[in-house]
C-alpha cells in the first residue's frame, strides 16, 4: 500500500486556521443571515433575530446577558458599509496585531471591549427601551487604541477616495476618532437627538471600547501580574546545614547545582521589533523602564552560547 512507503506518508503538521480568519467568517455569516433572513417570504424574520440576539436595554432588564456578546455579529441590513468597514478594519488591525498580543490576549481583548463597550451603550440608552445595538465597531476601537499604542508614529498610506495619496499617524487616527466620538456622544446620543436618514450612533460604545484598549496597553500588557514569565523566580527552599557536614561540601552541593535556565517569552521577537521601531520614531529616552527591560532580555538570550 502507499501508506507504508514512508516518503508517501502526509506527516507534516496542518496549519491551524487562525483565530482572526473564524472571527471574521462569524460576522460575516452573521450579516448574511440577516441578508436571507430580511427577504420577503421570511416575514421580517430579520427584525425578529436583531430583537433576539441584538443588544437592548429591555434584554439586559431581563437578564438576557448573551447580548453583550451576541451583539457584534449583527450589522444593519440596509447599510453595507458598516459590516465592510467593520471587516476591513478588524483584518488589517488584527493581521497587526495578533502575532504580538497572542490568540488569547487578542480574542481576550476584543471580547472585554465587546462587552464594555455594549455596557456603556447601556448605561447612555437605559431608558429608551426600543433602541438596539449591533455592530462589532466597539472591538475595532480597541485594536484601533491598541495599534496606536505600540506604533504611534508608523506612517499608514491610502488613497483618499481612491485618488489622492494620503498619509496618516496612528495617533492622529486616534485622537481624531476619539474626538469626534465625543462631540457624537455629549451633542447627539445623550440628547437623543433624531438625526437625518434615520441615522443612529452608539458613540458609547466606541469610547467604551477606545477605553478598554488604552486600559489594556497601559495597565496589563506590561503587566507582571499579567505575564507569568516576567514574575521573578522563587527563591529556593534551602535545607540548613548540619553540624556534622562539613562547609566544603555544603559549598561543592551550591557549586554544582545548576543555574536556573532563562526565559524567553514567545512574543519577543516582535516586542524588539516594537521597540526599535519606537526608537527609530522617538529616540531611545523615550523607552520605558519596562521595554529597557525587554531589551537587556533579548541581549542577554542572543549571548548564549
């Protein structure tokens, strides 16, 4: 049989699809499923699967807390931008950002910006009970604050209107959407004013999840708490030595026991990556005791033999 030739044998480990490429495809059913679900010999049975699984104020009061979640795979039907916005931006972001963060950091922090983000929607529209919230923007904002966190001065070049050549910071970005999600929420969603083209704004939940990236980056991404690989060791429980042994030998048992091997965290290849660039843009004053830190690390890793 051709299986027991062992140059016929398919031996070699399968890529696993990544975590970014399943997040997108769920949204993508998700609008399409409201797409089929809209036509009309369902019946508006769209409107019946936005009330179910969107996010309301009415859902929360009865304790419906899969909305929170359930929420960012439902886009407006009538409005393709958003979903092909929301996709684009998620993919370039998390394509970015990904390798860095790692799967569980980044479904981690999008999922916490999810739900933080429907939360101060929440708060903002409690009660107006008919308003819904769908959408995945409150997760992009906060890749968006993290990206421009770790590359604030990394030039991003597009074609405005497909014509003109433009070039942007990330921190500009930020700011510049933060911004204009404030003025959105303090002029127009708290007032509750009615906007034309029957146009709605969930400007909470962009800051909630703005909110939740800048959080992440500045409080648990270099976090010692939050990477037990950065913890410093144990110290060893050392047994007294007794009378009757001798020092000589309580000094040979030190001598020969092996030094404890260094760690080398997954990520820091592009945590260096990171920082050179940083220094490049900044200057090296601009680091942090943290990524001095990574730095001495990654020296000390290459040094050994």
């Amino acid at each position: 049989m051709l299986s027991d030739r062992p140059y016929m044998r398919d031996d070699y480990p399968r890529e696993k699809t990544p975590a970014l490429i399943w997040l997108l495809s769920a949204i993508i059913a998700g609008y399409a499923l409201q797409l089929i679900l809209g036509a009309e010999w369902f019946r508006g049975a769209d409107t019946r699967l936005a009330a179910s699984f969107g996010l309301t104020p009415a859902a929360l009061k009865q304790g419906q807390v899969w909305a929170l979640i359930t929420y960012s795979f439902l886009h407006g039907p009538g409005f393709v931008f958003h979903v092909i916005a929301n996709c684009l931006a998620l993919f370039f972001l998390g394509r970015e950002l990904a390798p860095i963060l790692g799967t569980r950091r980044f479904l981690g922090l999008y999922a916490t910006a999810i739900v933080i983000g429907g939360l101060a929607w929440a708060g903002v529209h409690w009660s107006h009970g008919t308003d819904v919230l769908i959408g995945t923007t409150a997760g992009v904002m906060a890749l968006l604050a993290v990206f421009a966190c770790f590359f604030p001065n990394k030039p991003i070049n597009f074609l405005l209107f497909f014509v003109a050549p433009v070039s942007v910071k990330p921190k500009h970005v930020l700011w510049t959407v933060a911004t204009l999600e404030g003025l959105g929420l303090t002029l127009c969603e708290i007032p509750a004013v009615a906007l034309p083209f029957d146009l709605t704004l969930a400007c909470s939940a962009h800051l909630g999840g703005l909110a939740v990236g800048v959080l992440y980056y500045r409080f648990v991404h270099h976090a010692r708490w939050f990477n037990p690989e950065d913890r410093a060791p144990a110290e060893p429980v050392r047994q007294p030595v007794h009378a009757h042994q001798s020092a000589r030998a309580a000094a040979a048992e030190e001598i020969s026991a092996p030094p404890p091997a260094p760690q080398f965290r997954e990520d820091l290849r592009a945590e260096v990556d990171r920082i050179l660039d940083k220094i490049n843009s900044q200057g090296l004053p601009a680091l942090s005791p943290d990524e001095k830190r990574v730095l001495t690390e990654a020296k000390s890793f290459l040094r050994r033999p």
